[in-house]
C-alpha cells in the first residue's frame, strides 16, 4: 500500500519494495518501511545505544549526547528534510534510528582497537555491523537470524564498505546491498539524507556538549565562521544575550539557528540537483551522481566545523587520555575472550569454541562491539582485576 500519496516519484515507496530476505506477508495497518521502523526500535541493539558513548563517555554526565539521543536527533533532522523533499519519511525515520546499531562502546576509540584486534580474521567495520546486527546478530524470530528488514533500509544502514567486503557480499547476496560499491551507483535519496543528517547533527551537538564539558570554549568557536555568522545573527536579534548569565540561552539560540539554516540549505541545493537531474524513480536516482547535499559554501563552512571539532575537541587531551583507556579495555577483552573463550557467557563461549580461530574471533568480536560502555568497563573490571574506567 502506498502510505503517501505526496510522495515524489524518486522516492522510495515502500508498495515498490525490492522486499525482505526472507518474504513475508504485508502487515495490515503499518508499510514495510513503518514495520522496519517498529522492530528496529524494539531490537535489542537499539536500547544498548543509550548507553553507548557519541563523544563523552556515559559515565562522565547525563546531559551529554549518548548514541540514542544522538540517533534520535540524526531522525528528527532526517525526516523533516523528507517532509519537505517529497521523500519517504518512514524510510528515512528507519534508517537514522539504525545507522549506529553497530557502534561499538567508546565511539571511535572502541572501533579502532576493535579493527586492530580483527586485522588477522577480517578486521571490524561499524557500518558493517550495523548490517550484521539486522541481518544476523538480533535474535527475535523462530525461523531466522536477524530482524529481516527490507532491502531499501539495509542499504541505508550500510553506508561505507571497502571493495573487498562488498565482493564477499556480492558472492552471499549477488545483486545485493553490496553491489552498488562495486558498481559505483548511490544508494536512494533517503540514505543519502541520512548521512547528511548525521552529520549536521553531531556537528551541532558537539558543540553544545563541547562547551557543556569545558573543554571547547565560545571564544574559541568565534573563530569558525559558520558558528561566528547564527552568534551575530542570535545577538542582533536579541540584545539581551549579550548579557554574560545568558550565555547558555546564546549558545542554544546559535545551534538553533545554525541547524535551521543547514536544513533549509539541504533542501535548496538538493532541490536544484534534482531539478538538473531529474530522475523518475530510484533506479534513476541509483545511477545519479550523489544528489542530497549541501550548497558549496555550506559545503565548505560545515567542514572547518568539523576540523575545528577535530583539532580542539576529538583531539582534547582530556578526551584522548580517556579514549586511550578505553582502547585499552577493549584490547584486554578481546585478548581474555580469545584465549579463554569460557569467559564469555555460555552461548558464545559454545560458538566460539565451535569454529576455527577465525570463527571465535568473529565472535569474540560480536560480543564485544555489542557492549555497552559500563558493562565492557565491568567486565574488563572483573576479568583483569582493573578498574580503568568505571566512576
Ligand atoms: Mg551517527
């Protein structure tokens, strides 16, 4: 059934689904793409995001952004550019709710010395076991592994992937959501947003939980022409923000503003693109250059924001120290589990004692990218006698 009648002809109906891996009949009330919705927020994988890092650790305050709250705002800015791009808003909402199931605990810092444990057995890739998690690792159906999402949100979720892992793919699934990195084609228009959307908001709420921590300040930010121009903006409008008690209500009034205008810039530039385009249908839109973006200049001010958020908060000392600890956890697990596989709770310990080496890495490897900061600091805790990490 076709849920929006609005809904423009490159976009994803969910009515012309290239469908599920395993068929299913239609629900009665809900699209394919709403159902995809539905059990990706009933997943197991998705309440672990609330207590996943984004930046800051859980542990270090509650108002920062942990992967859900992040996941929720990436779906807030997602779907209203959907709304007003005639895109599929369902699909878009899906997507964005499942673009960071794979995310292992410690952000970055815990993938990179997860794919350094890995490198021997097929290294680890988050966006790659975001696919993994919907495909394989949920475990909610009698017939199946995973959740069995359709092929137009499974592409989404698998934003990057090497050329390498997309001809395994290719070999598993031919004509799958791996080919399109073999054949240089784009994803729909609703994965393409939802990159963007991801991007402008951890861009602006880093900012936000960067000043929060202290670690960046507003002076610094100054510097940064995109913040610099919405601060002006904010202060011309409102004289009272000068006011050194209101600098908070400053801070929030200039992402406000910065967001809107980055929203209202997607939708232009994307709008010309596909006015230069004009694509009829998703495959249309497959074989298109990459459509959804930014105008150049917003293009080139989003970016030294987020060199700047490199340099001054990724890089922090204070957040690289922690960072380094938390590598460190990660790396001693993995060793622990891989040479002691009964460590592991009993269902893993039995696959892992299973296989070949290559097998047990695999899954020592699940288990921990599917940890959240404190139980991986728990059991690092529990399994070498060291707290390096936990309040
Ligand atoms: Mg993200």
């Amino acid at each position: 059934m076709s849920q929006n009648a609005e809904l423009a002809p490159y976009a994803c109906d969910p009515a012309l689904s290239r469908g599920r891996r395993y068929a299913q009949p239609p629900a009665p009330t809900r699209s394919e793409f709403q159902r995809d919705r539905d059990r990706i927020v009933h997943s197991t994988a998705f309440r672990r995001l609330v207590y996943k890092t984004q930046v800051f650790l859980n542990h270090e305050g509650d108002l920062f952004r942990t992967r859900l709250t992040h996941s929720l705002e990436v779906a807030q800015l997602g779907r209203s550019i959907a709304r007003s791009l005639r895109l599929n808003e369902d699909l878009v909402e899906t997507v964005c709710l499942a673009h960071d199931l794979g995310h292992t605990p410690f952000g970055h810092a815990g993938q990179d010395a997860l794919n350094e444990c890995m490198q021997d057995y097929g290294g680890f890739e988050h966006n790659l076991q975001s696919l993994r998690v919907v495909d394989t690792l949920e475990e909610r159906y009698p017939d199946y592994n995973g959740i069995n999402l359709t092929f137009e949100t499974r592409e989404g979720i698998l934003k990057h992937c090497s050329r390498r892992n997309a001809e395994l793919m290719e070999q598993r699934e031919p004509g799958g959501v791996g080919e399109r990195f073999l054949r240089g084609w784009q994803p729909s228009l609703e994965a393409q947003l939802c990159n963007l959307a991801d991007e402008i908001a951890y861009n602006a709420h880093d900012v936000d939980d960067g000043v929060r921590s202290g670690l960046i300040s507003i002076e610094q930010l100054c510097a940064v022409p995109l913040f610099e121009r919405y601060r002006q903006q904010a202060l011309a409008a409102d004289a009272s923000l000068h006011a050194p008690a209101e600098q908070r209500r400053l801070l929030n009034e200039t992402i406000r503003r910065m967001l809107s205008d980055q929203v209202y810039d997607v939708i232009d530039a994307t709008t010309a693109a596909l006015t230069e385009h004009t694509p009829c249908s998703v495959d249309d839109v497959r074989r298109a250059p990459a459509l959804v973006g930014f105008s150049a200049p917003m293009r080139a001010e989003s970016l030294a924001l987020k060199q700047f958020l490199f340099r001054e908060l990724y890089r922090h000392p204070q957040v690289t120290e922690t960072m380094g600890l938390a590598q460190r956890v990660v790396r001693e697990l993995f060793d622990v589990y891989f040479q002691s596989p009964h460590e592991l709770p009993a269902a893993q310990a039995t696959d892992a004692q299973r296989g070949d080496t290559l097998k047990r890495a695999r899954v020592v490897s699940d288990f921990i990218a599917g940890m959240t900061d404190r139980y991986a600091g728990r059991e690092h805790e529990r399994l070498t006698g060291q707290r390096l990490l936990n309040p």
